[in-house]
C-alpha cells in the first residue's frame, strides 16, 4: 500500500468492500453504497487496482484448474458456520453451482433510520459479512487452484523431462547399433581405436557419407579443446573433422569429411586446444588400422 493518508471516512471494514468490489461479490445495495465510498477514497481505489492486477497476472500464468469438491464444502460450510454464530441465516449455493434462492421480504433486514442514512460509514450488516466471507472464500479457492496447479505443473516437467532422457537415450543407443552393424557389413570401411597401451575406446566406419566415431573410454573434452578424428593416407595424417566426448559413453559423433577421398590405411584421434583442427595432430590418444 502507498503511505498516502487514509481519509478519515475509510475503515477496515472498507478493504474487505474494496476486494469483494474488485472479484464482483457485492450484492447491489453494497456496491451503490460502495461506489459512493470509492469516488472519494484513494485507498479503496489502490486496493481494487491491486486486486485487479493480481488476478490478472493469475489469469495470463496459469491454466484454470476446477478446485477439489472438499475444498469447496468446507469454504460454504465456514460460511455457515460464521452466519450461525451471528444469528442470522444466508443462504448457499449448492456444490452444483445453482444460484441461492432469494430471502423472503418479510425476512428483509429493516430500513436504517434518517440519521444511519446520512451518516458517512455504513455498518456492515449481516449480508455484508456473508459476502465478505464469500470474497475471502472465492480468494482461498484461486489461491488453492494456483497451488494444485503448481503442483501439477512440476509434477509434468518431471515426467516430461524424464520422457525426454528417455528418448534421447533410446536414439544413442540407435546409433550405436547402426555403427556396430555397419561395421560388420562387408564394403564398410572401418577401424577400432585403440589406446597406445592397447585399451579398445572406440570404433570408426565409414559407409560412404562420412565417418562416425563411436566412443567408449575417452575423457570428456573441455570447452576449450576438441577432438579431431585423423585419416591415414600414404603415412601423412589428414584431418576429418573434429567431435566432442561428454561423459554419456558410449556415444557416437558424426564427422564429415571436409577432405577429397582417398583409400584410407587408418584412422587416429588427437586432442587439440582450442576448437578447430590444427594441420598436424599435436597428442594423438587412439588409433587403429582399417579392417577388411
């Protein structure tokens, strides 16, 4: 709220008015009454505007949720409840949204004298607690849908998200079956990695749209250097192109030639700084002679 003064015609019984104004719950003797009340009071004014902007940012964030039939009970049955301790009955609308049945005349509240019409605060009578009851409770019942919702909402990115690991694991291990297969296929050029030491990480085959290297055993590359695959020709290493290595082994990357082709003794893997291939490999870590 602003620190503008109150007038001295405000209330707190006002504010309630205020958002019952603001989410269309007053009967039509307290909105004439209020609207006379708001011509003149700059903080019921601020109190409408901020309720309106609220509910709108509610409305353009989330999807309406219907709120559990419970949760409605027990709002109607405090309703009750609050007009039983006053003495006076309204009455509610059932769970099936059918509108309340009007009050008898002879059941009217009595007309206010002279001096209560003049008067410049009007109490609130019992209807007006009912309704203002009725606003707290239409408050309670957005506030609840918003946090079901919430709820609902999380509840969807985490299977949404676990969908996706899913999937994106199930096309890895697509692709390194096709790899595995091509490599068998007689006419497929192919070649396993090696490690100097001799430790198999990996498998390179070319079925004549470029090479793809299956890796399983490399380190993970860093941000800043790349993985450049090497083809063997005439003993002169010619670089393929390069690929990363995450830690989700085994994986496979494709690597388009960008080099005329020519038969191909061998294949080699070298680790380079930075992100393009330099003309020599300057750490070579596998490397394999193509099978037949």
């Amino acid at each position: 709220m602003s620190d503008r003064a109150v007038p001295d015609s405000h209330t707190g019984a006002h504010d309630a008015l205020a958002v019952g104004w603001a989410l269309h719950t007053l009967d039509h003797d307290e909105e004439a009454d209020f609207a006379a009340h708001l011509e003149t009071c700059p903080t019921c004014r601020q109190t409408v505007d901020e309720t309106l902007e609220t509910l709108g940012e509610l409305a353009e964030a989330v999807v309406p949720v219907t709120p559990p039939r419970h949760l409605r009970r027990r709002l109607l049955d405090a309703v009750a409840a609050e007009s039983a301790a006053s003495g006076e009955g309204i009455d509610l609308p059932e769970l099936t949204g059918a509108p309340a049945a009007e009050p008898a005349a002879a059941d009217a509240a009595p007309a206010p004298a002279a001096e209560e019409r003049d008067a410049t605060v009007v109490p609130l009578s019992p209807r007006r607690r009912a309704s203002r009851w009725l606003a707290v409770a239409a408050v309670a019942l957005v506030v609840a849908a918003v946090g079901g919702l919430a709820v609902a909402n999380q509840s969807l990115r985490t299977e949404r998200d676990a969908a996706a690991a899913a999937a994106a694991q199930a096309e890895r291990d697509a692709s390194v079956v096709d790899v595995l297969r091509d490599a068998g296929t007689p006419g497929v050029t192919h070649a396993t990695l090696a490690r100097p030491d001799g430790t198999l990480v990996g498998l390179v085959v070319d079925d004549g749209s470029g090479a793809r290297v299956l890796t399983s055993g490399l380190d993970a590359n860093g941000a800043d250097e790349v993985y450049v695959l090497w083809g063997l020709a005439d003993g002169t290493p010619r670089p393929l192109g390069t690929f990363d290595v995450t830690q989700q082994t085994p994986a496979v990357s494709s690597v388009p030639s960008t080099t005329a082709a020519v038969p191909l003794a061998g294949f080699a893997v070298s680790i380079e700084p930075g992100r393009t291939a330099p003309a020599t490999p300057t750490r070579v870590v596998a490397s394999g002679q193509v099978g037949t």
